[in-house]
C-alpha cells in the first residue's frame, strides 16, 4: 500500500506482561515502526512491567493500568476512561489473559476493533461458553508460526479464516557484522582472543533448555580436551524465576564448568554479543517462534537449533543450521562436534542463513502484514 493510499489509524497496543522475552520486546518494536508510517500508537502496559521502560526510551507514548487475569472493577473502568478518550481504531492485544479485561472495556467503550497476536501456544481447549463468548469478539488472530496457528484453530472457537501467521522480524540494519567490534566484546567479557565462543541468548527459564546447553558443554569439552573454549549464556531470569536461575549457576559448577562457563545477565547489544560468538546454540524445548534464532542468523552466526514448533518455519537441516530433537542432548553434542571440526560447513551454514533471515523476515514486510490486517478488518 501506497504512503498516499495508507490511512493513518489509532492503534493501541497492549500486553500486560511483567516479563522481559521476545514478546515483550516485539510490542515497542512494532508500536515505534507503525508510528514511522504515519499512525498514531499509544502502548498499554502494566506498571509492573520491563515494557514501559522500552516504551518510554523510544518515545513512544505510554499509558501503565493494572490489567489482570480476572475481572478488576477498577482497572475496567480506568480502561474504559482510556479507550473513551484514545478512540482506538485498533486494539492489538499480545496475551490472551488481557481479553478477560479489554474485551468487556472495548465493547462498553465502543471503539475500534480487536486483534489478538498469539506468541505461544497452548494445549487448553476453549470450548466452554465463556470463551466461546470471548472469542468471536475479536476480529483477527495473528500467529508467529504455523504451528501455533494450527494450534489456535484446535484448541479455541475460531474460524481459520480468522487465523494469519505473520513471523517475528528484525531491523536488519542492527544486524551488520562490521559495525561491531567481537574482539572489544571478548575483551569486555574477559574471553581469551584464541578461544571458540559457543553461545546462547534468551531468558532464564524452565522449558528453555538451558540445562541441555550446560550438560552438552560438559560433554564437548570432555570430547575436545585440548580445545580453547568459552560457553556463553547471555540472559537473566524471567520474573519470578530467580531461585531457577541460582540452581542454573549451581548446575554449571556441578558439572566442572565454572572456568568455563560465562554469565552475562542481561544485555541490549545483542547483536555485539551474537557478533562475538562463534557458533550459537538455540536449546528451547518448546518455542512459539524463537526469536533469537533468527537473531543469530542474521549476525551471520553457525546455528543449532532444535527441531520443533515455531523452529520448523526458521530453519533448514543441514542449509541454514544443523537441529536436533527437543531434549537429545546426544544430539545436541553431536550436531555442534560437527560445526567445531568442519570450518568450510559452518562458515556455509552462517552464510547461507543469513541470506535466508534477510530474505524472510524483514522488519518493514512484517509491518505491512500486520498492517495489512489492521485495514483489511477496518474494511479500508
């Protein structure tokens, strides 16, 4: 669509997340590029949350409200103050525990139309009368992965005509190997020039695989006696999960793996940090999408990754990364054995994946989808 076609629409985005993953930080990625193409966003977050600080540094204009799980009579009515004097022509949720609240404020207010992201999945069927209620109140679903829009389609009362699966992207101009320093990195991180930097980036979290990355390290570096080596794991706890995080560090030194093994915490120079890796690990169980997968392509790093749900729509076995079953830690060790022995194949493979990220998952394509949506449910 044409900048002199396109309408300029009222879009509310909204997620109550308190977490910091790659659902929260799609919202002010999405929010500050549709503001870039003329529409006027306003995010609604919880006040609790990492969202608003993001929110806040790219000026994009905030409102903070104590969204729940359940019904809250205050909340709802300061949601139904808020929608009566933003007049959203779009209300785009990111969780599906905020349609308890904005769908009752949104149909009381009166304005605008509701789209749903989905970022995970869920095995509940929602079938009951409550959300057979819910459900056709929103207009749009969107899915970050084709399984997860088989997903919604079994288990909640929608019609598939109502499902789109448009994928995560990213700004690839962040995504540029030269603007980046890896050995100012390394030296930042106290890693040794010589040493092959084998990482990991993503939240601390059960289902995250994070236990499997340590157990393969134990299990590389037992095959690979002689080899420089340094594991990195860059992330912090999710909320509420610090005690996991603690048993995580315990874990590393259990298994002998405290010299080699680095924490990071949490950073927002991802890319420097993908940038100073020579191989990337993606261990997640179980992921909507995974986020930092692409992110590690597009730094033109060699990936493994597992072989299971939203991964499926990201690579390619044996063309864009080497995969491994959910939880086959064998697997696991074996696929990155490869990659460690076989320079002309990784180098391939962190080629040939980064062609495949820049081609698919473009931040402005995804923006146009997205809004594409938004006008096609407008009837515009």
């Amino acid at each position: 669509m044409d900048v002199e076609e396109r309408p300029s629409l009222r879009i509310l985005q909204v997620c109550s997340s308190l977490a910091w993953g790659g659902t929260e930080m799609h919202v002010p990625i999405l929010a500050e590029k549709l503001i870039s193409r003329g529409h006027t966003v306003h995010a609604l977050v919880h006040p609790d949350g990492a969202i608003s600080d993001e929110t806040l540094l790219r000026a994009i204009p905030t409102q903070t409200i104590s969204i729940g799980a359940y019904f809250n009579p205050l909340s709802s009515y300061l949601l139904i103050h808020f929608l009566r004097w933003f007049k959203p022509d779009i209300v785009h949720l990111h969780l599906s525990r905020d349609l308890w609240q904005m769908v009752p404020a949104f149909r009381i207010a009166g304005y605008g139309k509701i789209i749903l992201t989905k970022h995970v999945g869920s095995y509940v069927r929602k079938f009951d009368p409550l959300h057979a209620w819910l459900y056709p109140r929103v207009a749009r679903i969107i899915t970050v992965s084709d399984i997860l829009n088989r997903n919604v389609i079994d288990t909640c009362p929608v019609e598939p005509g109502r499902v789109t699966t448009i994928h995560h992207a990213l700004d690839m101009t962040r995504y540029i190997r030269d603007e980046y320093d890896a050995e100012h990195v390394r030296r930042e991180l106290n890693i040794p020039t010589d040493h092959f930097v084998i990482g990991t980036v993503g939240r601390i979290s059960p289902g995250k695989g994070v236990e499997d990355f340590l157990t393969a390290a134990r299990e590389i570096c037992n095959r690979l006696p002689d080899k420089k080596m340094m594991f990195l794991i860059v992330g912090s706890a999710s909320f509420g999960e610090e005690a996991y995080f603690k048993e995580i560090k315990q874990k590393a030194q259990s298994l002998g793996l405290g010299k080699t093994v680095l924490f990071a915490g949490f950073r927002k120079d991802v890319p420097a940090l993908l940038n100073a890796m020579d191989l990337f690990i993606f261990p997640s169980r179980a992921e909507g999408f995974g986020a930092t997968l692409i992110e590690a392509m597009a730094m033109q790093v060699a990936c493994v990754s597992t072989w299971s749900d939203g991964t499926l729509d990201t690579i390619e076995e044996g063309k864009t990364g080497l995969t491994y079953s959910p939880g086959d830690v064998d697997g696991l060790t074996d696929a990155v054995m490869t990659l460690i022995q076989d320079a002309p194949l990784r180098r391939r493979i962190a080629e040939t994946g980064q062609a495949h990220v820049r081609s698919h998952f473009d931040l402005d394509i995804m923006t146009q989808r997205v809004e594409q949506v938004y006008t096609e449910e407008l009837g515009f």
